[in-house]
C-alpha cells in the first residue's frame, strides 16, 4: 500500500467500552493517523483514568458534547483540561452564554496547568438528523440553515470551530471564514457501509472541499486490520488530490 506515513487530519473513534480494546487501536494506529476520539460510551464506562490508559502518546479529542447551564459547562470545561485534551466540544444550541464560558474556562484552566490550550468546538446539528428530524424537533430547517445559523453564534462566541455535516462545508467557509475550523464526522470511504449516518461524504472529498479535521470510527475500527484500512484511506486522500499532512 503506497501513500502518506500519517495523516494528521484524522480523528479515529474508539467507540468501545473496553479500555484494552481501545489501547490496542490506539497502538496499532500509531503512525497511520495523529489523533484519537473519545466519545460518552468510553469516558461513561472508564472516566478519566481510563482515557488516560487508552489514548497513549495521540492526541486527544475528548467528544462529550458538554450541554448545561455555562456554570455547569464551565466546570466540565475546566475539569477535562486535567487530560491535556488537543480538542474538546460543547453543543452550539446550548446559547452564546454557554459556549463563552466554555471558551473563557479552557483559557484560564490551561493557563493554571501551564498546559496547552485545548481547541473548543461546538456541535451543530448531529450528522444522524436530517430535515425531517429536524421538523419533528421542531426546528427550523432545513439542516443547512440550522447548522449556519448555529456555526456563526459558534464563532460570534469565541470558539475555534465547529463539527459539521460534510455537505455544509461550502457554506459554513463562506459565513465563518478561512480561520474557522471544521470537524466533519459523517465520513465514509466509497468502499464502507454509511451505517446510522445520513450526511455522508468520502475523506478525499471532505478535505477537498475544505474540512479541517476528519472523524473516522467503523470504517477502520471495524475492519480486520485497523491500521491497513487507515493506510488506505490516507492514499485514498492523496489520490483524490486532497494531500497529506496535518491542520495546525
């Protein structure tokens, strides 16, 4: 298999419970892909101890999608730069309050650690909802405008970007900028099942068409060799003329 090394532009999901089962990812992975996800199942099941032990030398984006009053969100903020996480998120519909607190409290608390600062991203509108869901909610649609609407309030609030569908990429670089980072989740290679997902798009044509950083779980956790199927995806890139290397 030809192709980059390492691909620093994408997030692997280790959506598991088990603490060895995610060491084992994160080794195998080492230098396929620069990063890791964890999400709620993990931390829920293994707490910080347990990112700990699984995440290793990666760097880490701690997926937990803080929604609270920004007091509550502040102190969760606060207590998850202990991990010296490279990125956190918050939801986008908990309020301008909300994500500026998140914002002002990663700052002091990375300042108090003498850690780096965590990047703070805010979550639209979730990749497994389209219209339809979004009308049953009752939101006003479609997705599109929801996820814009939500993006700018992002930025307005200090944050450093946003996680998006990969259709809304276009259209969130118009209303937010070049500085604005996206994480796009959602994203399947031609050759994996889109599961649960409805917004898909391939790797080589989310960062072709602007995203910052990618989120890849099944299509390469799922796979017999993890570490071949990131190979994979990481020439896939390259052929689809989206390159290599990492967003700093």
């Amino acid at each position: 298999m030809t192709g980059p090394a390492q691909d620093e532009r994408i997030f692997v999901a280790l959506d598991t419970p088990d603490v060895a089962r995610a060491a084992a990812l994160s080794t195998a992975l080492a230098g396929t892909v620069g990063e890791v996800k964890v999400g709620k199942e993990f931390f829920t099941a293994n707490g910080p101890d347990g990112v700990r032990a699984a995440v290793g030398g990666a760097r880490l984006f701690l997926d937990l999608k803080f929604h609270d009053i920004p007091n509550t969100v502040a102190g969760a903020v606060r207590a998850a730069v202990r991990l010296r996480p490279f990125m956190l998120n918050v939801h986008a519909s908990g309020g301008r309050a909300m994500m500026e607190a998140a914002a002002r409290a990663a700052r002091a608390a990375a300042a108090d650690a003498e850690a780096p600062r965590p990047l703070v991203i805010a979550v639209t509108v979730l990749t497994s909802l389209d219209d339809a869901d979004l009308a049953a909610l009752g939101q006003r649609g479609p997705v599109a405008d929801q996820v814009r609407r939500l993006a700018v309030l992002a930025l307005e609030s200090g944050l450093d970007g946003v996680v998006c569908g990969a259709h809304e990429i276009a259209d969130l670089r118009a209303a937010c900028g070049p500085g604005f980072l996206l994480v796009v989740p959602g994203v399947r290679p031609a050759w994996a099942p889109a599961g649960d997902q409805k917004r898909v798009m391939t790797p080589g044509d989310a960062l072709g068409a602007g995203a910052d950083y990618l989120v890849i779980g099944r299509p390469i956790t799922g796979q017999p060799d993890p570490a071949a199927a990131a190979r994979r995806i990481a020439a896939e890139i390259v052929a689809a003329g989206a390159g290599a290397g990492a967003v700093s």
